[in-house]
C-alpha cells in the first residue's frame, strides 16, 4: 500500500522509487522488529505487531499458531470428566487479519469450516468472546462452512481480540474448533486493520 505525500513519516516508511509516494517497510521481512524469540512478527501499516500465545491448560501447540487437545480421559476413569473434556475444541488456531477501516458494512473477514469437508457434515459458528461492542457477527455460508463478519465500521485505529468457535456435526457427533479471535488493529495512514483470530 502507498500513501502520497511530499515526505514520508520518520518510522516505518520509505519512499517508493518514483519519489512522490512513500511505501510501508515490511519489518518482519527485513528483521527491522525487536520481538523476542517466542514471538511473532506481524507486519502493520507504519510498523509491525510481536504476538504470542500460550495454549490453556489440556492442549499442546502444535505450531507458533495451533494448539491441539491432549487426550480426554477415558468414561471409566471419569465420567464427568470425559464428558466435559469431549464437549472443549478440539484445536485453537490463532490468526492475524487485516482489513480496512471505513469499508462498507456488513464485510466478510473470515471463513471457517473443516477440512476436509463430507456430504452430510453441518457447523455452526459463534463469537464466544471479544465483541462486547457487537462490531462482529456469523453467518452460515452452508452446511460445511460459516464466516464472521465486519457488522459496524472501525472507523479509527483499533485492536481487538475476538474468539470464534465452529462447531462441526458429522456423523452424529459434535466436534469443537476454536479459532477464535479476529483481533483487529487499524492503522492510521491509510487506515488498514488488523485481526487477529484465535
């Protein structure tokens, strides 16, 4: 993205070969950032974010952005117990989304579903955290995949911090996948925002 102007902003541009425009740095590509060895590295409009995630107790990461559910104990061991660990995710996958501010409203940000996808298997998706201010809906797309969706503009720089979970139906059983969080940063210079899913 380009922004035209006569200078460029002391941080986090350049000018672009034609010298009219100033271009975004990819602090992330050059290694132009400060985060630390457990972090990554997102790039933003003007500058760059360093996030991490732990994953809560039960799962292991699996990758910098995928924690997976150890195993469940088994009926004989707790019933109660197996029942409640069955009913958690099965996975949380954390995203980092961008999209721009003032866009027209209702947009699509995010689509879920599984993969790979069977005739027969059904899913819901629900924000479950992270839109007190209501600026995020869901909506089934068909039987096998949901979206979430920009349902107000952000109209100035933002962050926000969402959990989505898809529940999928196959086979008469129900699986939970949370992936969550499209948590949003706008920017200033040409206004781009950033979401995080997790």
């Amino acid at each position: 993205m380009s922004i035209v102007l006569s200078f460029c902003p002391a941080h986090g541009y350049t000018k672009s070969a034609n010298g009219h425009t100033c271009k975004d740095i990819d602090e992330c590509t050059t290694g132009a950032h400060n985060c630390s060895e457990g972090q990554s590295c997102y790039n933003i409009q003007g500058g760059y974010r360093c996030l991490s995630f732990s994953c809560p107790p039960g799962y292991k990461k699996v990758s910098d952005t995928r924690c997976e559910r150890l195993g469940c104990p088994g009926d004989d061991d707790n019933a109660a117990a197996a029942a409640a660990c069955q009913k958690l995710p099965l996975r949380i996958t954390y995203y980092q989304l961008s999209f721009q501010t003032d866009i027209r409203t209702p947009a699509q940000i995010f689509r879920i579903g599984p993969s790979p996808a069977y005739a027969g298997d059904r899913v819901s998706v629900a924000v479950t955290r992270g839109n007190e201010e209501g600026y995020f809906s869901t909506r089934k797309l068909n039987g096998f995949t949901g979206a979430v969706y920009l349902q107000r503009q952000v109209r100035r720089a933002k962050d926000f911090l969402v959990d989505v979970e898809m529940r999928l139906l196959r086979q008469g059983t129900v699986t939970a996948v949370c992936s969550g969080s499209p948590a949003a940063q706008q920017q200033q210079q040409q206004q781009q925002t950033e979401a995080t899913v997790i």
